[in-house]
C-alpha cells in the first residue's frame, strides 16, 4: 500500500496547487539560489536583435521536459527570442515572485497556479494583457466559468494553459449506474456498504484536499463562501455528515489525501469515490483489472466541480508583445492538444475540448464535461484563510462533535471579512 500511496502522491503533484518539485541543472534549466536570497540574474535584455525572455515555473519530471521542449521548438521556429527556463520549487514561487515585484524585478513569463492569479495581478505581479486576449480570440474561446478567475476588474491577467478537476470515480462491477443526484447517492452508499468495504469515500483532509472534494457540493446548492450559513448550504455538509456517522463513509477520510482514498478505490476497498483527473493514467497503470468509470459529481441544484492546473502569465513591466508571442504559439490548437496527450490534462476552450481524442474515449469526455462546468476558487490574496476555514469545517462537523451548522457558522465569522475586504 505504501508504495500504491507514493504513485498516486506524484500524480498529485500536478494539481490543485499541491506540489513539491526538485531542481535539475543539467536538464537545460536553470535554478533561483533560495538559500542565500539571490535571484537568477534578469534575462530579459537584448543581444543585437535577439531578446532573452525568463519563464520561471515550478514543474520537473515529465512536466519540465514537456515545457523545455516546446520553448526548443519556439525557440527554434523564429530568430528574435530566446526563451530560457528557470526552475523555482512549488512551495517558493510565491514568496520569488512576490519579492521580485516590491523591487520590480520579476520574470518575463509566468507559469504557476490556475488558482493563483487573482493574488499575483493583486499583488502586483502580472501585467493586464487583456489586449492581447482579446484580439487573440481566446477571450470567447475560453469557458467563461474557468476565464472569470484569470481576469480582475473584469480584464485578463492570465490564460489557462491546462485544467483538471475532480469527478465521481465508481467501480462498474458494483455500480451499474453511477448517482446523478444526492439522494441517489445516499442510497447507493447505503446499499454498497457491506462486507468491511465501504459505499462512498472522499477527501476530508485539512488541506486543500478536502476542501478540493467537499466544495463542489457547496457549489451544486447555488451557494458559495459567501453563504455558508444558509440552509443550502447546510445541506451540502450535512450530506457528507450524514454517511460519515452512519459508517457509509470511512471514518479515515478527515486523515487522508486524495491519493489516499484513490488507492482505496483501486484496491476495491470503496465502490464511489471523489477523485480527479490526474488520476486516470495510474488507474490504468496500476490496477488493469479493475473495472472502473468516471461521471459527474451527484448534484442538489445543478452539477458542479472545481477546477486545477496551470496558468500562463506576464511579468509586470516586462516585454509584453514578445512574451505574448510564445503564449500564442502555446495556445495554437494542434500544439495545445499535443500539450494535453503528453501531460495527461484537460483544456479550457471547447473547440479543444470537442476534438475526438477527448470525445471518442468516455472517461476523457466525461472529464472534459466536468471541467466546462467547473469553477475556481476565485479567492485572490485571502485564498489560504479562506481554505483554512473551509477544511475547518468540515473537521469540526465530521470528526470534531459538531453540528454542520456551528461548523459553518463558525467558517462564515472568518471568511465574511475577508470577502467584504
């Protein structure tokens, strides 16, 4: 199992902002000096006509070597830029970037967070490229669900460079027909739990797994963050309280990650589980026999999820039109879709997304379903508080004595000054 858990860890790596990443220099990157507060030295200057663009990121692995070799073949395609790759750890791009911005100092380019750009344009960080978008076409290409957290004051920031989301994984052999609202859900845990394995399982860790499993049925009641107090909203955690105290549910989920209850999943331990995208090429890999499908999360209102990945951005101050010429060779619907097969993600533009490699395979077609009725978190600077009190909850209701309406109460006294700022 130990070793089922570690898999399923560096998949997990690839979303939902959950990430540590190591460096590598003789991959063709190079690497911010943490240790003694140096920063890689600036990049974006000319030599004769050619202009060096830094793009600082934070992936390794096959992820890196994906990206290097797309900046191989832009840098290859023309004679004016010079695209160099500078590798920052997950857990320190934030903190770079925002010391590069009190000095006016950061990267010509940006690849980090989906989730994030509110907080960098707030912060001073991203430069408006709106212009560009929207001239682009991307602006209406763009699902506008997933287009509202790359803009503020109604104007981009950011651009989606892949998504992912999560989705109600269910074993075929058990599950003939997978749940499509909360009372078929209930039934179907109930009916399901039986011999020590478990009906429904998801992600109550305080960390943004659990708050990545448990919002989008916040969401599916027309409520949000905001609302935490209204009966809708109630309901979407008494759903969850309801099978946990009734043992539908594993009373291990408030201790473990997405990973966790995935490998749960595959060792048929649980017949439904909430559990994302990145998930689907272990499944394949590590458990072959295990007859499994995808669908949308069961639904209260309307059907909901919440959306990961990876957005692409421009440094405040820095060489806008020359670093939105390797954004635009990026987002060139062939390239993008080769982008999407190698990293195993999902877009955010229907023309993509109706392409047959993701509507002639039902698992991928589900997803990319899901992910165009999808939100973010949207949540700018205040993002950690407001995860915080998110988690908070639902460890106090399910495993803390309290009712779903105290914790919620209690969620709703820090998150309301916060959303009011």
């Amino acid at each position: 199992m130990t070793k089922k858990v570690i898999i399923f860890s560096i998949f997990l790596l690839f979303t939902l902002m959950i990430a540590a990443c190591s460096g590598d220099k003789d991959n063709g990157t190079e690497q911010v000096n943490t240790e003694s507060g140096d920063e890689t030295e600036d990049t974006n200057t000319e030599g004769g006509d050619k202009v060096t663009l830094s793009l600082w990121h934070y992936w390794s692995g096959h992820l890196e070597e994906v990206l290097q070799s797309n900046v191989n073949d832009f840098n290859g395609s023309q004679e004016n830029i010079e695209i160099e790759l500078t590798f920052v750890p997950y857990d320190e791009l934030t903190q770079q970037l925002l010391i590069g911005a009190t000095s006016q100092d950061v990267p010509d380019i940006i690849i980090g967070g989906i989730n994030e750009v509110q907080f960098y344009a707030k912060s001073g960080i991203l430069e408006n490229i709106n212009e560009h978008v929207e001239s682009s076409g991307l602006a209406s290409e763009i699902y506008e669900n997933i287009a509202d957290i790359h803009k503020m004051d109604g104007e981009f920031y950011g651009i989606p460079l892949h998504t992912n989301s999560v989705g109600l994984f269910y074993n075929t052999d058990t599950v003939e027909e997978p749940p499509t609202t909360w009372n078929e859900l209930t039934e179907a845990a109930e009916e399901l739990t039986k011999d020590s394995k478990y009906g429904f399982s998801a992600s109550a860790h305080n960390s943004q797994h659990g708050t990545a499993s448990w919002i989008p049925f916040l969401w599916s009641t027309g409520s949000d963050v905001g609302d935490l107090e209204t009966p809708a909203a109630i309901s979407a955690l008494d759903l969850w309280k309801n099978m946990y105290d009734e043992g539908v549910m594993p009373k291990e989920i408030v201790n473990k990650q997405l990973e966790e209850v995935g490998v749960d999943f595959y060792n048929e331990n649980v017949a439904m589980i909430i559990g994302g995208s990145w998930m689907i090429p272990t499944l394949e890999e590590e458990a072959p026999d295990l007859n499994w499908s995808v669908a949308q999360i069961p639904k209260d209102e309307m059907h909901s999820s919440v959306v990961g990945g990876e957005s692409i951005a421009i440094g405040k101050g820095q060489s806008v039109d020359e670093a939105w010429e390797f954004i635009d060779f990026l987002m060139e619907p062939d390239r993008q879709i080769d982008w999407l097969k190698a990293t195993g993600n999902f877009p955010a533009i229907s023309e993509i997304a109706n392409d047959p490699y993701f509507q002639e395979d039902e698992i991928r077609k589900t997803f990319a379903e899901v992910i165009s009725t999808s939100q973010g978190y949207g949540w700018g600077e205040n993002h950690n508080e407001i995860n915080t009190a998110i988690y908070t909850a639902l460890q106090d209701a399910l495993a803390g004595g309290s009712t779903s309406e105290e914790a919620l109460k209690k969620a709703s006294e820090t998150i309301k000054p916060l959303i009011e700022e």
